[in-house]
C-alpha cells in the first residue's frame, strides 16, 4: 500500500471513531451521572476510563498502536521516579523487536480542556506550543510564574516525571510524547530535548491540534508524526511521486542524492531463463531525520542490455529521466538545489531497533569475526526495498551520478576482465568463464568485468553492490572511492591515484 492510500485510509479510520464515540458520548455521560452525582473524582476518574477506551484507543488503532497488541501497546506500564514513586503510563508502545519504548500517551478525561493562557482565551496552534514550551522551561526551573491552568502545569510536570524515569536505552529509543482527551492533540516530536534537556524547548518540535476536525484536516502531518511505521522506521524505503508531491514538505528537506531502483526478474522458458534488468530513476530525500526514495514509476523503465560493451545508451537514457524527476520534484528540494556527494550523503539508515541490536551484539576476542575485522557499517548506498513477493529488487544510491556504472574503467587497462588470465594466474574462484545472472550484470572479457576471484573474496566486507553486481570491476564502479579510500593496495588493478570528482563527476557519462 503506498503512504498515500495509507495516510487515506487512516483518515477514515478517524472519521469512524469520532463519529461511534459521538453517538455513544450521550449514553456513557447518563451512566456516569447514574453512576455518580457530581463531579467528584470518581465521577473524572469513570470518564477518562470510558474516553480512552472509546476515543483514545480508536485515534491510536488508526495511527497502527493497537492496545490489544500486546508487543506493540502496553497500557498501565509501570516505572518508578527518581524518588522511588510508582509511575503508570497510560500507553507505553515500543519497538517489538526489542520492547523498547518509542511513545508515551497521556490520556485525559473528554472535559478536560486544551492547553490556554491561565487568565486568557484559547490561542492558535503555534502560539499554544510556545505557551507549553515556556511552561515547560519554568517547570524545569522550578519557578513560579507560570501562565497555563494549575491543571495543565500538573500534566506537563507529570510528562518530564515520565520522560525522565526511563533508563538510558529508553531515552535513546524515545521518539514521542502525547497527551490528548481524543477531543484535541498535543504531540511532543523531540521529547527529550523538550523535557530533559535543559533551557527553553523549541516550540516547532511541539503540535498542538485543537479540534477532532484540526485533527481530520491535519491527518497526513499527523500521519508522519504518529503512525508507528513512520515511528519504528518500517515505512516501506520507496514512494510514488505523487505521493511524495503530496505530503512531503520543502521546508523538512534536508537535501537529496541521486538514486534507483534495480529490479532484476527471469525472462525466457522455465528450462532456460535468463535475467532482464530494469531500471527506474529515483531520488533520496533526506527529511525527518530518515530517508524517502521517490521513484518514478510512472515512466516506463530503462532495460540494461546484455551482450555489449558500450553502455552510453544507458547512462544519456538515465540522465534524461533522472533529469525530469528532479523537474518534477522541485517544488520539494528547491529550486536551486543540487544532489550530495556520496561522502556528504549519511546513509540509508537502519532502524532504531536494528541499530539496538547491532550495538548489544558482541564480539568475542579470538573469533572469526574478531580477527576478520568485521566494520559493523552503518552507512548503507545499496538495500532491497523489501516489497513483497519480490526476489530482487534494490535501492542504489549514486550521489552525484546518474548510475553505479562507469562506461570504462577508470586508469590502466587491467588482464583480469578476462577469465582465462585469471585462471592462468591461480586466483579466479569461477569454474567456467561467467555470464550473466541476476546477482551480476556483466559476463566474461567485458570492460567492466572482474574475474580476479581472490579480490572479490577480499572485497566482501565493503563491496556495496555484492547482492548484484558480484564479478563488477571496482574501477568501474561509482563506489570504488567510498569503499576503497585512499588505500588501494588490496586492489588488483594497476596502480592509479583517483579523485572524488573522477568518481562521480562527469565521468560517469
């Protein structure tokens, strides 16, 4: 499903729970009245529970927590202040994989009001985030000059208790705090920055929406600020255009690189297959601290031929369609803007629960992988986008580049494109002169061909494009200076001293 149809459908997932908890609010407020004259605590106590069970719970369904997951939600989830008090989340929803909090949501009671001025009439939205904003500095610092209601100083003091009380890999993990009575919204998008750090917090990492209808009207902000595969950082790594146009904003770009998407299927009779390769333009947005690869799927893909040499048709088509996405996508990277190097470019990002887990595995001194060296890299050019059903395709970042290959390889000509030199000289691994299959692109004698067997082995360990491009020469490849750097002696190609800007400047054409 895309982001678009997604964002779609949880905003009629809002519709039907405001509209089931507006026809059932009259019938709980008789049972409550029944139930307790007054408005005794009791009475507040009933109605929060009746809220977060008829409100609440829906508004968190729709954004993908569900309290009766229990690997997703816990509700009640216990913890202790600095003093020793008990502590009770109304939500705490983690990152399943290794149960470590991501949300945090307070619920109130329907009647409790949004957050205003203690002496003074409702504000807008950016207006009440710096109300809470300098709230939150006075509690802090203890002071007394506040300016909200007694009530909503208690909840901001209660939610830096909560924030708080977790232990340093919460903290780490922690991606949101909430209060909302699901009547109106308080999102809390830096929380510990907001709570723990110290000084004033920045107003724009707090959105105040005011109304079910702000809240309707605001879906897709809220969409990117709740949902928990935004959250968990398991929102599918591609997205059409359109969708990207839509919901993506300029001023949350923090720049972009160049990319594709490689799809490599089996074309022929089932007896005797071979592999075509398609090619879709794309582009890697960098916003909200991750990274969206918008493709163009609307065009036709470019099919890589097998068989040639010369691959200059590929590289000028490339470029034609790179060129019109980047048209179309200007409104969201700016009109001027220009895509990163490689080196500038951070990566395409692991989850926070997949960096946890890289980070508490430990290796043992004498292991294989101690004396192997293993670089636990986090900074990824090359992933498969994770689509189901699909065998082979990947996402390939080329920064500055329009694609991963080189027409020729860069500096001296090289005997082991060919097999019989690399076999002659002891270090091919291949049994039979190699052509193309789904994992490499390239066949025996080409250009850009790599036979040299013990290089590919040595190479293992920093080789971007290993999934796909197994026999492509380094000299090749737009990679060859991220993966290599400045020392290449493990390399068996003749000694040349290259440039980032041979890399992936117009040499790439």
């Amino acid at each position: 499903m895309s982001i678009l149809a997604e964002i779609q459908r949880v905003g009629r997932a809002l519709t039907d729970c405001f509209s089931a908890f507006s026809r059932q609010e009259q019938v709980l407020r008789e049972e409550l009245t029944r139930a307790q004259v007054g408005t005794s605590p009791q009475a507040n106590d009933l109605l929060e529970r009746r809220t977060r069970r008829f409100l609440v719970d829906g508004i968190l369904r729709a954004f993908g927590w569900d309290a009766d997951d229990a690997a997703a939600v816990r509700e009640e989830a216990r913890s202790s202040s600095a003093t020793g008090e008990p502590l009770y989340f109304d939500y705490l929803g983690f990152a399943s994989a290794v149960r470590t909090p991501v949300l945090i949501v307070e619920a109130k009671g329907a009647d409790i009001d949004a957050p205003r001025p203690r002496n003074g009439a409702a504000l807008s939205s950016l207006e009440t985030a710096k109300l809470l904003a300098n709230e939150i500095a006075i509690v802090k610092e203890a002071t007394s000059s506040s300016r909200v209601t007694a009530g909503w100083r208690g909840y901001l003091r209660d939610l830096r208790t909560y924030v708080q009380s977790l232990d340093s890999t919460g903290r780490a993990t922690l991606r949101r705090v909430v209060i909302t009575t699901g009547k109106w919204l308080v999102v809390f998008d830096d929380p510990i920055a907001t709570f723990v750090a110290d000084g004033l917090p920045d107003a724009n990492s707090i959105h105040f929406f005011s109304s079910m209808e702000d809240i309707q009207a605001e879906v897709e902000q809220i969409y990117l600020l709740l949902h928990r595969r935004c959250l968990v950082d398991d929102i599918p790594l591609t997205t059409p255009v359109a969708d990207a146009l839509r919901w993506m904003r300029s001023e949350q770009v923090d720049g972009y690189v160049r990319a594709l998407l490689v799809a490599t299927t089996k074309s022929g009779a089932r007896r005797r297959s071979y592999p075509t390769r398609s090619i879709y333009a794309a582009l890697a947005i960098e916003a909200g601290g991750r990274v969206f690869v918008v493709v163009d799927y609307d065009t036709p893909p470019i099919e890589e031929k097998m068989d040639v040499d010369d691959i200059s048709y590929l590289l000028q088509a490339i470029q034609v369609k790179g060129t019109a996405l980047e048209s179309r996508m200007r409104s969201v990277i700016g009109a001027a803007a220009t895509p990163k190097s490689l080196v500038a470019f951070a990566g395409l990002t692991t989850s926070p629960a997949d960096k946890l887990m890289r980070e508490r595995v430990t290796v043992e001194a004498g292991s294989s992988a101690a004396r192997a060296g293993v670089d636990r890299q986090l900074k990824r050019l090359v992933d498969v986008t994770g689509e189901e059903g699909v065998d082979s395709e990947f996402v390939i970042i080329t920064g500055e580049a329009w694609f991963y290959k080189l027409n020729e390889p860069l500096g001296p000509e090289c005997t082991y494109h060919l097999w019989r030199m690399a076999k002659a000289g002891g270090v091919t691994s291949d049994l039979a002169p190699m052509s193309y299959t789904p994992e490499s692109f390239t066949q025996d004698a080409q250009v850009r061909h790599c036979a040299h067997g013990d290089h590919r082995a040595a190479r293992d360990r920093r080789c971007q494009l290993d999934g796909i491009e197994t026999h492509l020469c380094c000299r090749a490849c737009v990679f060859e200076q991220v993966c290599w750097g400045t020392d290449r002696s493990p390399l068996p190609c003749p000694a040349v001293q290259l440039s980032t800007a041979a890399v992936e400047g117009p040499a790439a054409l």
